[in-house]
C-alpha cells in the first residue's frame, strides 16, 4: 500500500516534468520556426503547446493519470512522426523522438502499454523517414541553418533520454528510501504496541499463574487457564506481528547452531498429542535415516516453522492422520506436513502466504487463528536461504513442503530443551526493581515461589541503595523506569563494590537491539515480559 502511494506520487511529478520539458521544447523550436516565418511549423509546434497545457489543467482537475498519460501519447505520436515533414529539407531527426513514446509508456503505464506504444512508435517511425527518403514532405522555403536545426534537435533528444534515465534513478532511489522509513516506522510502531501490550499481560498472566498455583475448585482452574490460554494467544500475535514485519524489511537476524532437527520433529508432535488425540487423530512423525543428528541452523526458528505447520494441520484436520517427514536429499534438508483435511482450493493457493489470509471468512469463524502462521514461515523459511510451498487437493489432503540447506554439524546440539532448573540457595535475598506495582507484585510472587525471599526498589535509585546496604543473590531488573532506569543503574552496579551481583533484565521489548543494550550495560541475562515461574527459576540458576 504504501509502495503504490509512493509510486502514483512520483508517476504524477514525472508526467509533469515530462510535458514541462514539452512545453519548453515546443516554444523554443515554435519561436525559431517564426523568426524563419515557417508558419507550418509554428502552427504544429502550437499544437503540441495547447496538447500540454490542456493536459496539465485536466490532470490537476481530475487526478486521472493513465487517461491523460494515453490521451497524451494518442496526440503527441502524431505530432513527433510528422514535425520533420514539415520543413524542408525534411528534418530527419525529428522521427527519432518517438522512442521516448515507449519509453514514457512504460515509466508511466505498464509493461503491455510499452509493448503497445513501442509497436506504435515503430510503425509511425518507419513510414515518417520512408516519406522522408521518398521525398514526400513540404515542398516549401528551404530553411536556413539546416544542420544548426539538426543538431539542436539531437541534442534536445539526448537531454531529454538522459534526463528520463536521471529522474528514473532518482524515483528508485527515493522510493527505496521512503519505503525502508515507512518499514522502520512500522516497526518502531509494533515495537511499542508490544511494549505497552506486554506489561499489562505480564500482571494478567503472572498472576494468573500464582492463582494457578493455589487451591481451586475445577470450575474456578478452568475459567482461570481459558484467561491464560488467552493472554498467551494476544501475546503470540504481537510476537509474529513484530517478527514478520522485521523479516520483511530484511532486519531479521537469524542465530544458527547445531541443532538436533529430528528431536525438535518428536518434541512438536509430543506438544500436539494431546489434541490430536483428543480428535481422534493419528499424529505421526517419521525423519529418515540419512538425516544428520546435528544440523546447523536457527533452531527456534525451525520449532517455530514446524510449530505453525504442524499446528495448521491438526486444527484444520477432522478425520484421518498428520504425518511429519524429513529427509535429506543431497544438500538439503526437506521438511513435509502432510494432513487428510479440509484441503485448499486453487484461487486460494496464490494468497495463502499472505499476512491475514486465510481461506474466507467461515474459515476464521470455523477455525479462528489470525492468518499470520503461514506467512511468519515462509519468511523465516526464505530467511534460511530456503523454499517453502504446497500442494493440495480440496477435501482430500493437504501437504507443505519446507526446503532448506543441508548443513551437517559435529558439534554439541543446540536447542535441545534444557533440564529442569533447580535453583541455587545461598540464603541471600533477591532485589527485584520496577515502578509498575502490578508487575513488581507479580515478580515478587514468581521470585518467592522459586524460594527466596525478596527485596523490592521502585526506580534506578532506590536499586543502588538497597544495593549499598545488603548483599543479594540476584538483581531482576526492569530497564524503563523513572529518576534512573535499567540500564544506567547496571551501569554503576558494575562500577561499584557490588560488581559481581548478577543482574537480570525484566524487558517489555523483545527487539534485538534492545536486548544488545542490556547485555552491553552489563546485565547477565534478559526475560522479555510476560515472565512465567520457569523463567524465573532459569534466571535463578546464576543466583550467587
């Protein structure tokens, strides 16, 4: 959307420019021809003058560029093929001018316009110099300073071709740039839609989970697990929201590792089991032989990939099986979900990748979901320099097909899930820091659980005196707060006495770069909110 603003902005300032160009083209040449008194020629050159500005006045009137630019070419063709049939000697340079009929056509139409108007300017050209070489033009006063006439003209010719080239380049270019703003923009837009989505669930699911943790009656768990199943579903969509879009402006970063891509296969098949199951499913799994037990690429996106077709199959599957397959065929690695579902129809085919598309409304109504799932993965999948695509055949199956580099790795697996954490004791308390009262709550809550005791600080300030007069096992630190935030607090933590303390972010933001800056302030690790007691308990492990 915004790309086509751009471009329909820089079509109507080079269709002005163009006929600019027209105009002073036409009075400079009209006013030479009647210092010569070749009135013929004043008169055509009056023509294309009155052609211009008339066109000018309806494009600002109507705004219909295509119209006028046709309009243009339909009056304008004529003039350029017939100009040097009026002089004599016949100019035989003025013909020439029609490759900018084309030309204009394809910068300003489209690709079938060119060929039209290429195919149009050639026929005009070539019967203009055959009644040239046959000498049919005006049989009237020769015209002085023929060849200063000539010249002038090639020169106009070869100002306006460049000029054309000229303003093309500068329209990519500045096209290019507004485009990349426009993806930074949107970025920093969902960036901070995330951020303020974040917080609010961080006290929406923490304290869903301590609530979790205490006596319930059933009715009371399953109403409190459908808020958390919830908030988890919110949180999810603004992460592949800020994903994709970061894929699509090419700033996504991919962190590759030897990962175990047959045990990722069984861990996502044991996550849908239970549903499947519940279904009536066969939910199988089947990774051949040549596969490599270590694969070097990004293993959370290749979980997050598999995750999303895997989990497209099964909730679009009522009856029958999902099989998972991965094989190694020479240097790649291929990746097939194949489900006995609903299928896909063909018009739908060509816009299943899309971001928000799905098959039609009753699809989401059916199935819910936000049409994100598809797309995020054929992003990421690209992103590892590879292909994702699907066949179908409606009401009878389904299969998507993920093609990626084999890359064979020797080293230790990556990504494996790690084994349940056990914190560390020492006795001493846990600092947790943050303005919010809601998630200081909730933190303090999470961190009791795992079994310390807790000291609290509202701001950077109050974190650096409570730091001066106690020991702590672990600071978990928020990085926005006021008086003194996150970062700078760290900062002269790591300047102080008390350099050593381990320091754990408590982040908003799950952004890259923003990560970077906590690492580079010095904190030891970062939990992007809404944080879980699990991931407090990993953070507990670099507990002194």
């Amino acid at each position: 959307m915004v790309a086509r603003v751009f471009a329909e902005e820089w079509r109507a300032r080079f269709f002005v420019r163009t006929w600019g160009y027209g105009l002073l083209f036409g009075l400079a040449f009209g006013v030479m021809a009647s210092r010569q008194k070749l009135w013929w020629l004043v008169a055509a050159h009056s023509y294309l003058i009155a052609i211009g500005l008339s066109t000018l006045v309806l494009l600002r009137l109507s705004g219909r560029l295509n119209e006028l630019t046709h309009l243009s070419l339909v009056l304008v063709t004529p003039f350029l093929a017939l100009a040097g049939l009026l002089q004599n000697p016949p100019n035989p340079i003025s013909p020439v001018f029609l490759v900018l009929v084309p030309l204009l056509a394809g910068f300003l139409l489209s690709q079938r316009a060119l060929w039209f108007w290429l195919v149009v300017a050639i026929a005009f050209g070539a019967t203009s110099e055959w009644a040239i070489a046959n000498g049919y033009h005006l049989q009237g006063p020769i015209r002085p300073h023929h060849g200063v006439i000539v010249g002038l003209n090639l020169a106009a010719l070869v100002l306006l071709v460049v000029s054309f080239v000229r303003w093309f380049d500068n329209m990519r270019r500045d096209t290019l740039s507004r485009l990349e703003a426009a993806s930074k923009a949107r970025t920093i837009f969902l960036a901070n839609v995330s951020h303020e989505i974040r917080t609010p669930m961080n006290g929406v699911l923490g304290l869903t989970e301590l609530i979790l943790a205490g006596r319930l009656d059933d009715d009371q768990r399953e109403k409190i697990e459908l808020v958390q199943r919830s908030g988890h579903s919110l949180v999810t969509l603004i992460d592949d929201l800020l994903l994709i879009t970061r894929a699509e402006s090419g700033r996504l970063v991919l962190s590759a590792g030897p990962t175990g891509v047959a045990k990722v296969i069984a861990d996502v098949v044991e996550l849908f089991a239970p549903v499947a199951t519940q279904k009536g499913l066969s939910l199988r799994a089947n990774v051949g032989p040549e596969v490599p037990p270590s694969v070097e690429l990004d293993g959370v996106r290749w979980r997050q990939v598999l995750t999303n077709l895997v989990s497209n199959a099964v909730k679009f599957t009522q009856q029958g099986a999902v099989e998972v397959r991965l094989m190694a065929q020479g240097e790649r690695l291929v990746l097939s979900v194949t489900d006995t579902g609903v299928g896909i129809h063909p018009e739908v085919m060509a816009r299943l990748f899309q971001p928000f598309e799905q098959g039609d409304d009753s699809t989401t109504r059916r199935y819910g979901g936000s049409g994100l799932g598809l797309a995020l993965s054929r992003q990421l999948v690209e992103v590892m320099g590879g292909s994702i695509s699907v066949t179908s055949q409606a009401g009878v199956c389904t299969t998507f097909t993920v093609d990626v580099p084999l890359v064979a790795s020797a080293a230790a697996l990556a990504n494996q899930p790690p084994v349940a954490p056990h914190p560390r004791r020492s006795g001493l308390p846990v600092l947790v820091v943050d303005d919010n009262p809601v998630n200081l709550l909730v933190a303090r809550g999470l961190v009791e659980r795992a079994g310390y005791d807790v000291r609290v600080a509202r701001n950077g300030r109050e974190a650096l005196e409570a730091v001066s007069r106690e020991r702590f096992a672990l600071i978990l630190m928020d990085c926005q707060m006021p008086e003194m935030d996150g970062l700078e607090a760290t900062r002269q933590i790591r300047l102080s006495a008390f350099s050593q303390t381990p320091i754990v972010a408590l982040t908003a933001s799950g952004l890259p770069e923003e990560l970077d800056a906590c690492r580079q302030a010095g904190m030891d690790d970062c939990l992007v909110k809404p944080v879980s007691l699990e991931m407090v308990k990993r953070a507990l492990m670099l507990a002194r």
